[in-house]
C-alpha cells in the first residue's frame, strides 16, 4: 500500500495552508480539505491508506470519524501510525495575545 507521501503530485501537496488544513478538522478546514480530496486523482487509494492506517484528519476525503466509521462497519484491521512521521506538522494554535 503506497502512502499519500508516494503519490505522483497529489492535489494537497502544494495548497497554501496545507498540512494544516487536512490535519486540523476545524469546521472552516474540512469543506475545504473535502473540496481538494474530491479533485485529486488519488482520492480513492488515499482514502483507503487512511482507514487502514490514520486516526487524525482528512485523508481521501474521509474524516477522522468517517473513516473509524467505515473501519468498524467493514470490520477493517486497522493498523494506526504510533510516531508520527516528519512529513506532519502539528497546526500551530493562534496565540491569545496575539489579537
Ligand atoms: S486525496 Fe486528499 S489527502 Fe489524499 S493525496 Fe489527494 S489531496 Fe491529498
């Protein structure tokens, strides 16, 4: 199973905001994150890694909570990342004072 990293030009690699935007599921992030996912040639592979592998954000344009979903009603053996690899960013929170 190739990983989303693997694909040839994948739509979310150069999107401004981007890891953010698929990482964080704000309700502003995933129409957006969804809106990308549903133009990219690789969603149905993605969204596939995701279920199997993935416990955060939008992958194949499938939530967090989509793709647990879709897990527990297929009865899919998931196989969560434990260490989260270098390629994710975890979203910065604005700070307080900075408004
Ligand atoms: S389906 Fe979405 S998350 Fe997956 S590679 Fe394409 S744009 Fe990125």
């Amino acid at each position: 199973m190739r990983k989303p990293w693997q694909f040839e030009e994948p739509l979310c690699r150069d999107i401004p905001g981007a890891p953010e935007i698929f990482i964080d599921e704000t309700s502003e992030n995933k129409p957006l994150a969804k809106a990308i996912c549903a133009r990219c040639a690789h969603q149905v592979e993605c969204a596939e890694y995701g279920i199997k592998v993935e416990v955060m954000g939008v992958w194949g344009g499938l939530t967090t909570r989509e793709r647990s979903d879709i897990a527990k009603r297929h009865k899919v053996q998931r196989e969560p990342l434990l260490i989260m690899p270098a390629v994710y960013k975890r979203p910065q929170r604005k700070q307080v004072d900075d408004e």
